[in-house]
C-alpha cells in the first residue's frame, strides 16, 4: 500500500523535479486536512448540472481567499479565478462542477443523501459518482499552493470553474458567454479526470485523441395503430424500430473503416400501452461515439439513411424523425503539450508512476477550449487501490466505474496525486522566477 509518506518522498527523491516545484509539493501535507474536509463536504452535497449554485459560490469564496480575482456567473454557474502575477504565460485550469442523478450506495460517512425536485417535478437523488469532487478538491489545492508561492512563478493564473460538462454543455456555455473576453486568453489549458481504471497514485496521459466525441440522437417511428389481433390493417411502429435497431449495428461492423472507432448504442425503446394494442408510433434513444470528426458524421448520417429506408420498406405513413439532442466534440490532446506535462508529472511523481494509456470512447467537453485555439491536455488521476486493483485482476471482480453508485475514490491518495498533477501541470507552463 502506497500511504501519503511514500508518495510524497518519491516525489522528493524523483529524478529531475525542479527547486521549485519541490518546494511547493512539500506543502501538500500541510494544506491536506483542509483539502480532505472540503472533499467530503463537496461528495455530501453535490447539485444537478445547470443548479450548481452553490457549488459555483464555494469555489468562489475559496478563490478569493487565496487572492484571486473572481468573475462568476458565467454561461450559468460558471467561473472564472485570476491571478496575475507578472509578465509570462497565461495558464487556464479547468474543473467541472455538477453531480449525476445517481442514489449513492457506497455506505460512506460522507455520502450524499441529497435529493431534489427537478422542474417537471420528477424527485431525483444526487451524488457525486464521476469524480468532480476530486477535480475541485485538487483545483482548490493547487490554487493554494500556487498562490502562497508566487515567489517561484511568474504569469497569469486562471482557474475556471465550468458548469453541466455531464450534459457537455456547460464549456459551450462558458464560451458562447465570452469567457474568453472576460479572462486573459490562455496560452495553455490544463484538466484533469479521476479514473477508475488506474491505481491512485498514478497519472495517465494520452497524446492526440483522449475522448471520444459523444452525440445523443433521438429517433420517432412512425406508424398506423390498431388491435393487435389484426395486425395487417397496422403499420407496426415496435417491429420497424426493432429492424433499424438490429440495422443500425452493421454500420460500424460494415460502413466504418476497422482502425476509425465507432459506436452505436441503442440505450432506449418505448413504445405502447397495451398488450394487444399496435401503437402508433414508436421512440429510441441512442448514443453515438467516435473520435474523427468525418467518422461521426457519417454514422449519424447512416443512422437517418437506416431509419428512413426500413420506415419506407413497412409502408409507415411518415418518415421518422431523427434529432441530434446532444453532442459534444471529441477531445484531442495537443501533443507536444502532453508530452512536455508528462514530462514534467513523471519527474515530480516518478516515472514509474506516471505512463501512456489508451484514449477511451467516453466523452467531455474540456474540447470546447481546445477548438476554441488553446492548445490543451487533459490527463487521469487514479482513483482505484493499488491493492484492491491488483486483486480485482486476480478474481475477475469488476469493480464499480465512474457513474456507479459505488463509485468512491481511494479518497487520500487520489487527491494528493490530483493536487500534485495540477501544480506540477502549471508551475512547468507558467514562467520561472529569476
């Protein structure tokens, strides 16, 4: 078990760290039990994407307690920290804010039990369940240490902190807001994201494609209802949505090239009231993920081309709708710059510790500023027990992922490791003191 004494001597003993950094990181242990409470409070009271009032107001408070000027109210809930700080860079630090409508069942002391009434009127609970709690509690460490230590940097800080990344909207928002107007404009950008795949303790990097690019898209079939025990004076909605269902699979197993990931998921089917009723009309939910850009637009393009000839095959009245409710670009990481942050991580953290993974088909909306012209990285922080990992491995056990209600974090190294990763990140891009 790697406990917080040895991974903050081997941040001390890592081959190549600079003074400085070295300095700063060996203030971690005693800005810590700050940083752990304020984790637990922010796990115990999380708030929906769009509501993150006063999550928004906390991280504002906490900035202007370690001398940031503070903008708020930006896209929504969102905001922004700056510090200036003499001539150099100017370095943007990301985190999200909102929880997921997820009951938590992690059985923690500090788990949330928050629940709330949305505006349809539909009580949902609320919990942290994806991690945004870490990247806060980590953002909020490295503001710290970073102002108590202008002394070693020079530059200007910019900490944002973005509403709704989990409807992958929220940096869209931001921007569409003028954050970019409202804040020096970045020469760097720099997130992170827990994961629940990687030891705590440990960093993964991914040079170009990070994410996938994810879109939502609804589909409406049409057709003729009536009894179902004369299904021949129907036009069945159920079994044309059942053959674009089965259809839509050969897209990526035919229409996609085998080295372009794809994916198409059909994580919703509704229709009809009855037993013996033929409905009139028939809805799916599906999500779309791909890294290229071309690659996502041709399968949303086959995805309409599918529905329209099986609905046209089984004679339905109309042609279905298909709607793209939700998209959110794919995130590719500069290159150079996560390579020079790697760097730099490895030699604070270890080089055994900090390693290349691959991109995965989840989604985030951290792209927004990387199309926006800033060149930007995110990087994962491991959240899982070495041990419990190692034998997960072992057994065959899967254990809980992001967005499970059993999600929780090895709560003292990943933190540790998130502040360390997002100082480590800035105090590399941002000028050195003379």
């Amino acid at each position: 078990m790697l406990a917080s004494a040895v991974l903050f001597s081997t941040l001390v003993a890592a081959p190549a760290p600079d003074e400085g950094s070295r300095a700063i990181l060996a203030q971690l242990d005693a800005v810590f039990p700050a940083l752990d409470a304020l984790y637990k409070d922010l796990h115990a009271h999380p708030e929906l994407s769009l509501h993150e009032e006063k999550t928004a107001a906390k991280m504002a408070a906490l900035l202007r307690d370690a001398g940031f000027e503070v903008i708020e109210r930006i896209g929504g809930h969102g905001l922004a920290g700056i510090l200036r700080n003499g001539d150099g860079p100017t370095v943007m630090l990301r985190t999200d804010l909102d929880g997921l409508p997820v009951a938590e069942k992690t059985g923690l002391p500090y788990a949330s039990r928050v629940r709330v009434t949305k505006p349809s009127g539909e009580t949902v609970p609320v919990m942290h369940a994806c991690g945004h709690d870490v990247h806060m509690t980590s953002w909020i460490g490295a503001a710290t240490l970073l102002s108590r230590n202008r002394e070693r940097w020079r530059g200007t800080l910019v900490l944002v902190g973005q509403p709704a990344e989990e409807l992958g909207s929220g940096a869209r928002a931001m921007l569409d807001d003028g954050l970019f107007e409202k804040i020096p404009r970045p020469d760097f950008a720099f997130a992170i994201h827990d994961s629940a795949d990687l030891p705590s303790g440990t960093v993964g990097y991914s040079p170009g494609y990070a994410l996938a690019s994810a879109d939502s898209v609804d589909v409406v079939v049409h057709g003729k209802g009536g009894h179902g025990a004369y299904p021949h004076k129907t036009v069945d909605p159920v079994l044309v949505a059942s053959r674009i269902v089965v259809a839509l699979q050969a897209i990526v197993a035919r229409e996609t090239n085998p080295l372009d990931p794809a994916v198409v998921t059909v994580g919703s089917f509704h229709a009809g009231t009855k037993h013996n009723i033929v409905p009139d009309e028939a809805r799916l939910e599906l999500t779309v993920r791909a890294y290229r850009k071309e690659v996502r637009d041709a399968v949303i393009a086959a995805i309409e081309r599918i529905a329209r000839g099986e609905a046209a095959a089984a004679r339905a009245p109309k042609e279905p709708v298909v709607t793209v409710v939700e998209s959110t670009p794919s995130t590719h990481n500069d290159p150079a710059l996560t390579r020079r942050v790697a760097a730099a991580v490895a030699a604070a953290l270890g080089a055994e510790n900090v390693s290349e993974v691959p991109p995965v088909m989840g989604a985030e909306d951290f792209s927004e500023y990387g199309l926006a012209g800033v060149p930007a990285t995110i990087f994962w922080v491991g959240a899982v027990a070495p041990e419990r990992l190692a034998e997960s491995k072992r057994t065959g056990e899967t254990l809980p992922s992001l967005h499970s209600p059993l999600f929780a974090p090895d709560r003292e190294r990943t933190l540790k490791t998130g502040v360390a990763t997002v100082t480590t990140a800035a105090l590399e891009l941002l000028g050195r003191s003379d």
